[in-house]
C-alpha cells in the first residue's frame, strides 16, 4: 500500500468538497428564512 | 378561437411556467431537499465503502484504482452539471423562466468545486500510475477548460450592475461552452493520450468487472443525488434571498413615499 497517500488525499477532498458545499448551502438557506421571517412574518415561506 | 385560447402561452412553455412560481418552487423543494441529501449521503457511503475496503485491486494499478470511485463520478458531474448550467440558459434565454436565471448562477459555482475535485482527484490518480501530477493531455486539457468556463460564468454574471445583463451575458457564454463537452467526451478517441478511454457507455456492455462496476454505479448515484441537493438548496436561498431585497426596496420606496415600480 504503498499508494495509501494518494487514495487517502483523494477521499478526503471528495467527501471534503461536497460537504464544505452542502453546509454553506444549509446555512444560506438558514440564514435567508430567518430574515425573511423577519421582514415578513404573516408568510412563513422557507418553511412551507 | 377566443381571446383566452389566443393568449395562452405554448404548451411547454405552460408546462415550465407551472414551476416558475417562487411560493410552489419553496414548498416543492422543501420537502425535497432533505430527502436528496439523506438518500444522497447514505448511498455515497455505500458506494465509498464498498469500494474503498471491499472491492477488488487491480491488476496493473493494484490499490491505486480505488481512487476510481470518487473521480469518476466528479468527472461525470462535471460535465452533467455543465450540461445543466447550459440548459438552465437556454430555458432562461428562450422563456424567461424567473427560476433559470438563478438555477444558471447557482449551478455554477457547484460545478466549479466538483470539477475542482475532478481535476484533483485525477492528479493524485496521475502521479502514481503516471509518474506525473499533471499532464497537458486532450482529456485534462479540455476538463481544465470546462474549470475555467465555469469560473467565466461565475464571474460574468455578477460582473453587471444590472444583474438581468449579467444573466444574459453568463447564458451566452454557457451555451458557447457546450461545444467543449463533446471534446470532453471525445478526446480519448480522437487523439492519443494517456488518459484511458470510457469503460462504460450508453450503448455497449461495460469493460469493467462487476464487482467495481456496482460500487462505482452507487458512488455515482449518491454524488449525484448530493450535487442536486446542494444545487436546489442553493437555489431556494437565492429565492428567498430576492425575495428579500424585493420586500427591503419595497419598504424603502414606501418610506420615501416613492412610488413602488410594478
């Protein structure tokens, strides 16, 4: 397993990349309901 | 005919239209989006596990090939998700789709990152079996290219003051590129490269053993299911997010006592 590095490198930025990206996306959608709700409180749209 | 039936809009043009309304989008993908990250997540474990402790070495590459189970599916997403980022254009450019416009800008820095890891994941691949990090072969030059289209786009369309230039600009410029994926496809076959050809094909039986082909088949599945996941959920902020700065201008002109425009 002289390779091991390599394979190692190449899981951590695979699994790294698209989890860096799903929980800024989570956020974002977090952070836009939150104020949402707040400039308009009648309609509670992020969550409908 | 009467007036009704003249005025209607065609029936594909219905059809997307029906998906165009940002309350239904909401509610849609709301329900949708952690469904895709679940099934998404719990697949591409599967498939990373499978292939990373239980699937055979390879011959010639011996453990090396395992790195196969996450670039491949990069590589493919790439593509797709550039392929998307054009369609989401031409929908935009061609029906006014009010969704398009912001799917186009949110796929692209999605695809940007997966292509990123393409490339990345492809070097470490390159050193060990090639003996090289990188080399300017028609399949990494042209995958390269793809990179730099997306960061095009990306930074087109916010390059504009008035953000519908910047949209239109940016859909240009992806509908150009599309001609980059079939070079992307095709480069194994039209030039001598390193990079090996396709092992797996729309028409014709796989040249790859079964017992990779199934780990790499859900690892492709889950990144995929998880690129979508990312990309609507991205997409419904943006929503909200006009939403947001329609409400803001809105109270601003009220306050002014400026007259809101329609």
């Amino acid at each position: 397993m002289t390779h091991l590095p390599y394979i190692v490198g190449a899981y951590v930025i695979a699994i790294g990349m698209p989890l860096v990206l799903s929980f800024e996306a989570l956020f974002r959608v977090r952070s836009a309901r939150r104020r949402l709700q707040a400039i308009d409180p009648r309609r509670d749209r992020g969550r409908a | 005919m009467d007036a009704r039936s003249s005025a209607a809009p065609p029936r594909s043009g219905r059809s997307l239209h029906r998906f165009a309304n940002p309350g239904r989008f909401l509610r849609l993908s709301g329900k949708v989006v952690p469904w895709l990250f679940w099934v998404g997540g719990l697949v591409t474990a599967l498939g990373l596990i499978w292939g990373l402790l239980f699937a055979p070495d390879d011959w010639q590459q011996g453990a090396t090939v395992r790195i196969m189970y996450v670039h491949v599916p990069f590589a493919w997403l790439a593509s797709a998700g550039y392929f998307s980022l054009a369609a989401s254009s031409f929908v935009s450019l061609v029906w006014r789709h009010p969704l398009a416009d912001l799917a186009a800008v949110e796929i692209g820095p999605v695809g940007a990152g997966f292509t990123a890891v393409c490339l990345a994941t492809g070097s470490l691949w390159g050193k060990p079996t090639w003996g090289a990090w990188w080399v300017w072969d028609a399949r990494l030059t042209s995958v390269f290219v793809l990179f730099l289209l997306y960061l095009g786009h990306i930074a087109l369309v916010r390059a504009f003051d008035d953000p519908t230039r910047g949209y239109r600009a940016g859909a240009i410029l992806a509908l150009v590129g599309v001609i980059n994926l079939p070079v992307i496809k095709f480069s194994v076959d039209w030039w001598n490269t390193l990079h090996q050809p396709a092992s797996i094909g729309l028409t014709g039986a796989p040249t790859i053993a079964a017992s990779m082909l199934w780990p790499l088949l859900f690892s492709a599945i889950g990144f995929t299911l998880l690129f979508a996941a990312i990309t609507v959920a991205r997409l419904r902020a943006a929503v909200m997010e006009r939403r947001i700065r329609s409400l803001l201008m809105a109270q601003a002109s009220s306050a002014s006592g400026e007259e809101v425009p329609a």
